[in-house]
C-alpha cells in the first residue's frame, strides 16, 4: 500500500509523463533527506507497478567536506544495497575545478555534477535522471532569478522534466512535494538520512533565501508560498511553450550566416511580439556557445533597444565573452573581433615584393606580373575571387605597400567618380562589421588602389590599353 507522499509523487508523474517510456532511470542521491526519500518513492513505486523502469543510483561524491563527504558515500551505498539497487559512485575535484574556471564552488559543483551524471547515464543505458527537486526547491529559485532580475521564462522555475546533453530526460518526480512533507515521510518510513553542515551557511545565497528571506515572507502570506510560487511556475511554464512554438514557426525564415557567428534579420522580425523577439535572442546566443545561467532580464532588454534603434555597428557585450552587434538590418551574434587597427600599429606597413611572395602579419600577398597577352580576354573581364585583383602596372607608381587602415583614407572605389573616405564607403556599401574590422589596404606612394576583400580603386583598373597587368592575391584571416 502506497503512503500520501507516495501517491502523490505517483499522480504528478502521471499528469507530466515522467515515467513514459522510460527503460533504466538513474536515481541522483546525494544522501540528504531529499534525495533519500526519492529513492525509497521510486523503490516504493516500482514495487507498486508504478514505475516499470529499471532504477540504478548515482552518487556524485565533491571531497568539500572532508570525512563527512565519505560518510555520505558510504550511507548512498548503504542504503542502496538495501533497496537491492545497483549504485555507481564517482568523485569529482570541485575546488579545483572551481580554481581553474574562476567559478564558485557552487557553480562549479553543480557543472561537474550534471555533467557526471550524464555521463553515467549514457554509459550505463539510462535514458533518464531523476533528482530529490522539490516544490521549496522551485520557490527558491524563483526568488533567486526575480532577484537578479528575470522574465517568464526564468519564472519557469524548476521544470518537471527537460531534456539535456546527449538526449538525457532529467525529471523531478518530488516537484510536488515540499521540504516539510519529505520529512515527515522519512520518519514515516523510519529512514535516516544524512545532514550537511553547510546547508545551513547563509553565506551561500541559495541558503540565505531558504533559511531567512522565504520564512519571513512565509509568515505575511496567506497559504503556502511555496505552493503559489509552484502555480507561478507551472502557468510561466504554459506561456513559455507558446512562445516557443511561434518562435518555432519563424527561425529559419530569420536566422542567415553572420561571419563568426550567425544573425537574426531584423526585417523578418517586425511583426513579432516582444515575448518571441526575446526567445529567438536566447536561442542566438545559446547557439554561439553561451551559457543562460548569468543572463539577465537588462541583457534582453539591452538587445531588445540595440534592435528598436537600428543603430548600424552599435553592440551589447554579454556574459560568456559573447557580442550581440546592429549590422544594417541583420543582428550579429558572435565572439569578439579584434578592434579596428587604427592609432597604435596603423602605421606599420609591408613593402610589396613584385613580383614575388610578401609576408604581413597573417596575411600572404602572391604578386606577378603578366602581359597582356598572357590574360584571356574573358579572364579580365569576368568574375574573380575576392581575394584575387588585376591593376594596370603602368598605372603604378611603385613600390607597394600593405598595411591596415588609418584615419582619413580615401580612394576612389572602382565604378565611383570620385573619392570617398574608406570609413563612409564601407558605411554605404553596408559592409559587415567582421569584414570592416579585418581590411587590409594595398597602396602604391601615391593612393590606395585596393581596400581589400571589398574594392579596388578605379584608377588602377584594367582597360582596354592595359599593356602589363599586376595580380595580386591576398590570403589571410577576413
């Protein structure tokens, strides 16, 4: 016969599908009253029919506390071997970890122990992972992101069940039950279950918002916290999904190649709601490889007025070394570039060998000259690479020089009848960003004849009584 916590962990499985089509779930127990009693439900349920899964537990041992965290292994195994489960036990370096990253130990903890248990799961055929997550658990969570500042999705809280690296399916059968219930259960049960000391620190945020913020707003509070912090949760959790499925329905008509990274193309975005707008800026920085857990709300809504104000190379610098830029009509999502090279460096320059090889920085210039009747005529004519460009050698003035751009360069750009500066030029000709930063200008004594990879100038062209062509082809980084 099922215990009141027991069935209720088994309804809320029921209603959120937690133990659909599950094979083998790995049962992440630390030891502590929660996750002790998770794994007695689960035996309990499994006994019941309830769960048809196989259950194997994991016990991610993080040598912060000494003894204690040994004492905590053994207990895991314990009981374990009581309930007739397997367990798999690993232990981790989280201070060093912690040391090398430049990350709390917090933070730190909580990476290697997802990542531990992933790799457990994969390795020991467990499809899913369920945690001792409980309804307490959820509402200091919540209070923890509307302190740091938050929107619908973060008030999502603890979901009952996502999917993370490697398809693996974390689930949080104990969501519906609080820190209160959890015990009463294990003294039910006559369980033990293991106590740790720094739970009670309130240097710790997590533990500052459990043992002095909830209970003093616990106490003016009509119910239970907890329990509508839970519904706040549950209906966030609802919106958020319909958010998702239109975002869904216009990613790939906005989403184009953006240099190092990719873009979003902001005239496919007017119709859309803010709520949409914001779901498709986390999936393009999730997508370059940042992580959501130091965003914040003000870091959507710097990229939201980054793309109302339409302001071309204007940028937002996020967590994760991560850039957000305005290219015309198109945000950029990326890494940072390196700035321009103006001011320092601007004045170094490479004398051009002609013909022969020239080396300058990462840059490679292959010069050679040819006759006229060297070229096909189709060839001069038609279309090159950008890193390849013919000039009339006669036109010259030798020698040539490679640098990078300085202030107040002008040309003339071929098909213009007169000069422009290199900056306003590469503005009106909407030149993305991640190229304008990595030009390389190719000059004779008298003026620029190439702004290479976009333009060559017009008085260095080809004509029809070019006599000796120049071909130079640049390789490098743009």
């Amino acid at each position: 016969m099922l215990l009141g916590l027991e069935k209720k962990v088994a309804d809320f499985a029921g209603s959120n599908g937690l133990f659909d089509s599950c094979g083998k779930i790995l049962l992440a127990v630390s030891g502590g009253a929660d996750s002790t009693a998770l794994v007695y439900c689960m035996a309990a349920l499994q006994c019941a029919g309830v769960v048809g899964a196989e259950l194997l537990c994991a016990h991610i041992n993080h040598g912060l506390r000494g003894e204690q965290a040994d004492l905590d292994e053994e207990f895991v195994v314990e009981q374990s071997d009581r309930l007739g489960l397997g367990v798999v036990v690993r232990r981790v370096d989280v201070r060093g970890h912690a040391r090398k990253e430049r990350l709390s130990l917090e933070t730190a903890g909580r990476a290697l122990r997802m990542e531990s248990l992933v790799e457990i799961a994969a390795g020991c055929g467990c499809g899913s992972v369920a945690t001792a997550h409980q309804k307490d658990d959820n509402a200091e969570t919540v209070v923890q992101r509307l302190a740091r500042g938050t929107g619908f999705r973060g008030l999502g809280g603890i979901w009952p069940k996502r999917v993370f690296g490697g398809g693996i399916v974390f689930m949080r059968p104990l969501l519906c039950v609080g820190r209160g219930e959890v015990v009463e259960y294990l003294r039910q049960r006559r369980i033990r279950w293991r106590q740790d000391h720094t739970n009670f620190d309130c240097g710790y945020r997590r533990n500052y918002i459990r043992h002095r913020l909830l209970p003093v707003l616990q106490q003016d509070f009509a119910g239970s916290l907890a329990g509508q912090l839970l519904e706040l949760s549950r209906s966030a959790r609802g919106f958020h999904r319909l958010v998702c499925r239109r975002a869904d329905e216009v990613w790939t008509d906005v989403v184009s190649e953006g240099g190092d990274g990719f873009a979003l193309n902001t005239s496919g975005l007017a119709r859309e709601l803010e709520p949409v707008l914001v779901e498709l800026f986390r999936r393009g920085i999730v997508t370059v490889g940042c992580g959501e857990r130091d965003l914040t709300r003000r870091h959507y809504e710097r990229i939201l007025q980054l793309y109302k104000e339409g302001l071309a190379g204007a940028k937002v610098e996020l967590p994760g070394r991560v850039v957000v830029r305005r290219e015309y009509d198109r945000l950029v999502f990326g890494r940072p570039v390196e700035k321009e090279r103006f001011g320092e460096g601007a004045a170094e320059a490479a004398k051009l060998a002609v013909p022969g090889r020239t080396e300058f920085r990462r840059y490679h210039v292959e010069a050679a000259v040819l006759e006229r009747g060297q070229v096909e005529v189709g060839r001069l004519l038609g279309v090159k690479a950008s890193d390849v460009e013919r000039f009339d050698l006669d036109e010259l003035r030798l020698p040539l020089f490679v640098r990078f751009r300085r202030r107040g360069d002008r040309f003339r750009p071929l098909g213009l009848g007169a000069e422009k500066k290199v900056g306003k030029f590469l503005s009106s000709a909407r030149v993305a960003r991640e190229v304008r930063e990595r030009i390389v200008i190719v000059a004779d004594e008298e003026k620029i004849i190439w702004v290479w990879p976009v333009r060559m100038s017009e008085t260095a062209k080809v004509t029809g009584k070019t006599r000796r062509i120049l071909e130079l082809r640049i390789e490098g980084e743009a």
